[in-house]
C-alpha cells in the first residue's frame, strides 16, 4: 500500500475513494478540483517538502486510476479466487478485484424469468422460489412416488452422502406450499403460486441437455377446479408471453403427481420462427394436470372438498429458441462474450 504521510494527501485520498465507489467508471475524477488543489498547493510549499509531496500525488493518481474499472481493465482483472474469504473489514486492497455492475448485463435466463413471472403475479399468482437441496419426502413420497416406484427412475439427480437431493423438478416444493396456505381455503380464498427455480438431472451433456436448468411450476386449489380452469390459465399466460394468440394443444401423458396428466404443446408463434432449424410447428412447452387425490392428502387437504390443477415446464429451451442460441452449455459457461449479446 502508498504510504502517504501528508494530511491533505490522506483527506483527498478519502474524497475520491468515495467517488469512485459511487461513480466506478468516471475517468474525469483524475481532472477534478480535488487533483487541481493538490498541485497547487505543491506549487506553493516550500522545495525541501516539494519531492515528497509531489511523489504522494502522483502515487495517489496511480491508486485511483487502477481503481476506475476501463474497458480494456475488464480483461486484464485477475480471475477471482472464490475460496479466500473477505468482508467489510478487509481493506479495499485485498479484496478481489470485481468488475462494477456497469458492465454485468442481465442473465437471459433471468430476463426471461422475470416475464414469465410478471404475467404469473398479474394472473394473480403469488411467487415462491424452490430449494436447490431437498429431502426424499419433498421430492418423491408427498408427490405418490412410494419407495420403489419405477417412474422415480425419469428424475435421476444427484445425492448427498447423507440422502439429501439436488431436486429434479420444482414440484418438490407443491406439498410445503399446499401446507402451508390451506388456511386460505378455510377462508375461502383459493391456493395460486407459481414456483421459479434451479433443477438437477444427472444428464449426459450436449447441446440440448445441461445437468442444471430451471423450471417454473404452477399450484392452483380450490373447490370445483377442473382442467378447463387449467386451460384458461395456461392459454391466457400463453397469449400474453408471446404477445399473439397462440394455438395450444393439450394430449395424455404420465406423471404420478397429476391425475389426468397433460403434455401442453403450442403451436410454433412467430416469435420463435426466426431462423430455427426445427421442423415440427406443435412445441410441448410444459406438463401439467389435476393433483391428484393422494398429493393433496399428503398436505392435509380433503380431495373431496378441493381440487386443483398444476404445471410445470423449463425455460431454457424457451430462451434458446427465442434467441436462436445453438448450445444450451452457453447458459452456465460465464461466457461473457456470450452474455454481453444480451445487454
Ligand atoms: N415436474 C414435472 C417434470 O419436471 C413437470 C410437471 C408435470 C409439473 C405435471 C407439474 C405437473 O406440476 O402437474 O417433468
């Protein structure tokens, strides 16, 4: 560190730390009043004091242009090590060297998830993230997975030494969120919660298949729900996210957590047509179905009073068509000559 023994070197020192914490990237701060004081004064104090001081200013110019963060910095910051530990006690210089937000961009993903969950809440929908470490119970038996059930084979994730899961689905989390607001049907207001999260599958990896990826889920109970309020839900989100009336298809399917259970396909919308190599137009864009009795056992609500519907979809496959993205790795990489495309 400088060693700067000149008072008004220090105090100077502390105004234009400040500024650059505030403005990370304003270059004009090395021209500021600040800088045009200090020469002057060291145009007026005495010659023995003149090197000294001189030197302290020049040091202090040199500290605070290293701490503007410039384009050409941004390459040349040293890869962060993730496993030294710091807080707001350790000085400005031993921390690592983090570029300012300025030059973060929003992750597609999010981007994406935001609109997705914008339209959600104005549904009426509240919103509740998943976890990313769940038990057994969460992930298989509150959805009628019993122990030994062959369709637990199709979520094939990832375990702790101690049985904890990396969850496959962010279905894990319907039977805490059916638990904890089934006070709202005693009151008679109906259970609608959509669920945002990061899912695990041990994968094989390629282009189209990542061991991490992120879903949305949907919960809706109350009584005399039935699959044309499913419908309704998911085609008026449909119309809304793609900003066109889409075609929508629904068609049988298998899920033990749903009964009937649904694959939702769409018809291709002109904002996914640009220059995509796919030829089928029906996109199956999510499962979905009714709860069925058992799951809404398992959270302590009467099946014969209430029903309700749920679904769940990924959203990586919905940004890679969007953008005509080739490879869904890209997501994950930390590419930033991939992610600054989407500033
Ligand atoms: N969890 C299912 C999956 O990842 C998707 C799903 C299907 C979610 C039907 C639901 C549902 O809530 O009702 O394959």
């Amino acid at each position: 560190m400088n060693d700067y023994t000149n008072e008004e070197i220090k105090v100077a020192r502390e105004k234009l730390l400040q500024h650059v914490e505030n403005n990370p990237s304003d270059k004009s701060v090395l021209k500021s009043d600040i800088f045009k004081d200090l020469f002057k004064k060291l145009s007026s104090i005495p010659s023995d004091q003149k090197k000294s001081f001189g030197e302290q200013i020049n040091n202090l110019k040199n500290e605070i242009a290293d701490s503007i963060n410039s384009e050409e910095e941004v390459s040349k910051k040293p890869p962060i090590d993730v496993t030294a530990p710091f807080d707001k006690n350790t000085p400005r210089q031993s921390r690592p060297q983090t570029l300012n937000a300025e030059f973060g961009t929003i992750h597609p993903l999010n981007t994406e998830m935001s609109k997705i969950i914008g339209i959600y809440s104005r549904l009426g929908f509240s919103v509740v993230e998943s976890r990313q470490i769940d038990n057994d119970y969460n992930m298989f038996e509150a959805l009628n997975f019993p122990e030994g059930h062959p369709a637990r084979d199709d979520y094939d994730t990832f375990l702790t030494d101690n049985g904890l899961i990396a969850p496959a689905h962010t279905s894990t989390m319907q039977n805490r969120i059916l638990r904890a607001n089934k006070f709202k049907l005693e009151n008679g207001e109906p259970i609608a919660f959509v669920v945002p999260g990061r899912v695990f599958r041990n994968e094989d990896l390629d282009a189209t298949h990542e061991h991490t990826f992120h879903q949305i889920e949907g919960v809706f109970v109350d009584k005399k729900i039935n699959v044309g309020n499913l419908i309704a839900v998911l085609n008026e989100f449909m119309n809304n996210y793609f900003g066109e009336n889409v075609s929508t298809k629904i068609q049988p399917f298998y899920f033990p957590f749903t009964e009937p259970s649904f694959e939702f396909a769409i018809e291709r919308p002109q904002s996914l047509k640009k220059g995509n190599a796919e030829a089928d137009n029906w996109l199956e864009l999510l499962g979905c179905g009714m709860i069925h009795p058992e799951v809404l056992k398992q959270a302590e609500i009467d099946p014969a009073i209430y029903t309700g519907f749920a679904w769940g979809g990924g959203i990586e496959r919905l940004v890679l068509m969007k953008n005509s993205i080739e490879d869904i790795r890209h997501f994950e990489s930390g590419n930033l000559d991939f992610l600054r495309q989407f500033s």
